[in-house]
C-alpha cells in the first residue's frame, strides 16, 4: 500500500488552496476477496473523511490561519495514516497532541481549540471529543494542596476530550509563595501517570 498527499503550492494567480486530498493506492495483481472488502473499506473511509470535509469547509470560512489549517490537514492525514497501520497489522507507534495556540485576543484559538477536539474525537483518537475551557481560577487553588485537587478534577473532567486552558502562562509567572507552579505540577504528574 502506498500512500501519497496529492498537495500543490499555492498558486499565485488563481490564490487557489492546495489540494487536501489523501490518494490510496493499493496494488495487487489479481482481484479477490481482499479487494472487494478493500472496496468497502474505502467506502467507509469517504464516508469519514466527509466530517472532515465539513470541519475544513467550516475552517475555510475563517479568514487567515492557513498554517493552523494546514497544521490540522497534516494531523488528520497522520491518522489516517495510523488506522491504515492498524488495519494492514503493522506496527504503530502511540503519539501525543499537546498544542499551544497563542495569539492575540479574538484571533480564533478557543475556536481552533474546539475544531481541533471535533476532529480528535471524529477520528477515533478521543472517546468523548468535548472541550473543557479553563483558566488560572479554575486550577489554583486557596491554600495549600487545594490547587492539586482542583487540577486533578479538571483534567477528570477532560479524560477522552481536550483540556483548553486558556492564559496558560499565568500559571507559571507567579512569586515564590504562588499555586501556579503547582497546577502545572499537577498536570504533569497526572499526564505521566495517564501515559502509561
């Protein structure tokens, strides 16, 4: 099976986007069985593809973000990839999606945020697929070890969507006596333990 991304450079007259299609080639000699349920499994592939289709008709409303755009095509041909992987019983290999977006206000992140937890969960890789927003009050705590029980239920609350905290900076530009530094020890011992 080859895989190949049928993606040209943007083209200056027309300022036509690239094309984001993923063309599947299987080469057998002879047709059988296999084909036929190869058929049908491309079947269901079109079929997923289409909320992807969908999301991106959604994204190409938006102006600007074309490397956001391309970024999520990139992830989205990744997995496709990967199921193809599985299907075929080879080997793959597991893969983390932590992100940043940053940005000025009102430039789309919580959006892409969102878009990009629909398509997680469209693609298989979240079992719920929703988004928890959340900001420094939402992890920090009080007192003392009230910031590593408010953090580890955000992220209960997460488990199988996306965890989108938004100003996540300010978690870490505290003073000396400031919880922040503990919320984002939380989050990395809860990651680490969930990893394995």
């Amino acid at each position: 099976m080859s895989v190949s991304e049928n993606r040209m450079p943007l083209d200056p007259a027309t300022k036509e986007r690239p094309s984001r299609q993923i063309s599947v080639v299987l080469r057998q000699t002879k047709p059988g069985p296999r084909e036929e349920a190869l058929s049908e499994s491309s079947a269901a592939t079109v079929r997923k593809a289409e909320p992807f289709a969908d999301m991106m008709q959604e994204f190409d409303r938006m102006i600007g973000l074309e490397e956001v755009k391309d970024f999520l095509y990139e992830i989205y041909a990744m997995l496709t990839v990967k199921r193809y992987r599985s299907e075929a019983g080879l080997a793959i290999q597991p893969q983390v999606y932590h992100m940043i977006f940053k940005g000025n206000p009102g430039t789309g992140k919580t959006t892409v945020a969102r878009m990009a937890a629909k398509l997680f969960q469209e693609m298989g890789l979240l079992s719920k697929g929703h988004l928890i927003e959340a900001e420094r009050a939402d992890l920090v705590g009080e007192y003392i070890g009230h910031t590593a029980i408010k953090t580890r239920e955000l992220i209960k609350r997460a488990m199988g969507g996306v965890l989108f905290i938004d100003e996540a900076y300010s978690l870490a530009r505290g003073g000396e006596k400031d919880f922040g530094k503990e919320a984002i020890d939380a989050m990395v011992k809860t990651k680490e333990l969930n990893m394995r």
